[in-house]
C-alpha cells in the first residue's frame, strides 16, 4: 500500500496524542460515592468504555489516511506493443480500372475497401497512407486514428489525380516510406504496398537494393498485386530480402484473404506492463462507517459519565 499525499499522514500524531488521553493521560474524571461501592466484577467493561471512548480519535485517523490517497498497484497486465503500418498505395490511371476482366468492382475502390478492414483488425498500431504514382505524396502522417485514412477515400480516386501521377514509380515510394520510418524509434515497422502495374523505376538491380535497404532499417514489406495476372518478378526481389510477401489479388473476396493472411503473419505483439497505482478507497471507507457506527451505538451507553 501507498499513498498519493504521504505527508498529510504527518497529522496522524493528532489522533495518536487524543488516543493516549483518553487511555493513559487523563485523571479528571470527578469521583462520585458510588465509585467507592462495592460492584460486581466487570472485567470487560474497562477496556470496553476505553474502546467508545476512542473511537471519535480513530475516526480522526481514518478521516486522515482518507485525505492522504491510498493506493495499492494494479494486477499485473500486458499491453500490445506498437506496429508502425505505413500503407504505400497506388492511385496511378489504371488504379481506375476494373479489378478483372469483366468485374464491375474498381481496383482503387476494394484496394480502399481492404485497407480499411486491414486498419480497423490493427487497433492500437500507428498507420500511415502514403500514395504515389509517378511522383509519391505522404497523405496521411504516422497516427493511431485510424479516421484520417478512411476519409481519405473520396480525395484519392484516381481518376481525380493530375497527370503527373498516372505512371508508377514504386522505387521512389518504398524510399519516401523508408525515410518515414526508419525516423521512428517505437515499435516494429511495416509497409504494406498496394499496385497493378511494373515500375518503370525498379529495373538494374534497384528492387535488390531498395530491399536490402529496407532490411537494413529493420523494415518488413508485403506487397500485393492487384488486377489481372500474376505479381512483377519485381516485386519479389524488392520483398525477399525484407522477410515479407508478395501476394496477388483478382477480386475483393481474394484481396480481403490477403490483408487477412498479413495481419496474421504480422501479428500484433504483447510486453508486460509495469503495474500502475490505482486509488484504493474502499476499505477505509468501510472502516469509517463501521468506526461512526460503533460510535453512534456507544452514545446510548458506553461512555464515562460523568466527565
């Protein structure tokens, strides 16, 4: 047991000093001739009528360790260790077609779709929504609040971007996404990417070092290929080194198995938590009804009369 304001318990002297009056101190009490009779041998009622006539100190004293805020440590508990999610996804021109030949269902849109289930199952990660085409824009910043990405939505379909972000640099995100997080000192990190197409920015080697940098910042990343067909051999030299995947993706129903897939082979860590003080009022509260109810009873009785 602890307390929040331990000095206040210096005014426990008060209480003591009032104990000690009433049990050993104190010889005023006026002398009647009835006290010189001859009685019945009462061995209880001493220590009984010292005990009510204490009571108003003890309340004193538990009015004391009241004020002064005992605590005691809560149980012990784990809390979930932080995951830094950085979603890289594509919003290039063909982000805008359908997801495959003859579906009605738009790439961007269950791309989105995905997303958001994928963040709502990663409650308490820091996620971030980087989007790039053939230039990369950090959108939505690091954040636990997971709204930030979802009402992102409306602003990002491809089809209302400018034509600078209609070819696809995936080289240039997975940096842009690297420098985001190799900047955070907490928790894992991960970069979940999100395309259709090659990148005009991978070949010579450069997806074999851009995932040796990745590895090097302790960064796993999965990357999913959405549309037709199977995923970019690029893609998997970029992803090898990191110890992640390279998934493809023809309908909703597969993307969603996907994000499913990740969230389990990423999954969220626990660590034990120091234990916290927490306010602990009951049993002094108790005690003060039960000491003001023994104190009320004596009123009828058990008292020195007269002082």
């Amino acid at each position: 047991m602890m307390f929040a304001h331990s000095w206040v318990l210096l005014f426990l002297a008060a209480p003591m000093v009032l104990l000690l009056w009433e049990w050993g101190w104190r010889r005023d009490r006026i002398a009647f001739p009835i006290d010189h009779a001859r009685h019945r041998k009462r061995t209880l009622l001493s220590p009984t009528l010292r005990l009510a006539a204490g009571l108003p100190a003890l309340l004193l004293a538990n009015a004391i360790l009241l004020l002064a805020g005992p605590q005691r440590l809560d149980d012990p508990r784990n809390v979930r260790e932080l995951t830094n999610i950085e979603i890289c996804l594509d919003v290039s021109g063909s982000m805008g077609w359908p997801i495959s030949t003859g579906a009605n269902q738009v790439r961007y849109e269950v791309a989105m779709d995905a997303i958001g289930r994928f963040t709502e199952a990663r409650q308490g990660d820091a996620c971030g929504l980087t989007i790039f085409g053939g230039e990369t824009v950090r959108w939505t910043p690091l954040t636990k609040d997971l709204d930030a990405i979802h009402l992102a939505t409306p602003f990002l379909d491809p089809e209302n971007q400018p034509i600078h972000m209609r070819s696809t640099r995936i080289g240039g995100a997975l940096r842009a996404c690297l420098a985001t997080l190799s900047q955070q000192e907490e928790g894992d990190r991960m970069i979940v990417l999100v395309s259709d197409g090659q990148s005009q920015d991978l070949g010579g080697g450069e997806a074999g070092r851009i995932g040796g940098e990745l590895r090097d910042a302790e960064i796993t990343l999965f990357a999913i290929h959405i549309g037709d067909g199977e995923a970019p051999a690029q893609l998997s030299e970029v992803v090898g080194p990191t110890g992640g995947g390279v998934f493809a993706a023809h309908d909703r129903q597969a993307l969603q198995r996907v994000f499913d897939e990740i969230d389990g082979m990423q999954k969220a860590k626990l660590k034990p938590a120091s234990p916290k003080p927490i306010d602990w009022y009951a049993p002094f509260a108790l005690a003060g009804f039960v000491l003001l109810g023994l104190h009320l009873l004596a009123q009828f009785g058990l008292r020195y009369t007269p002082w």
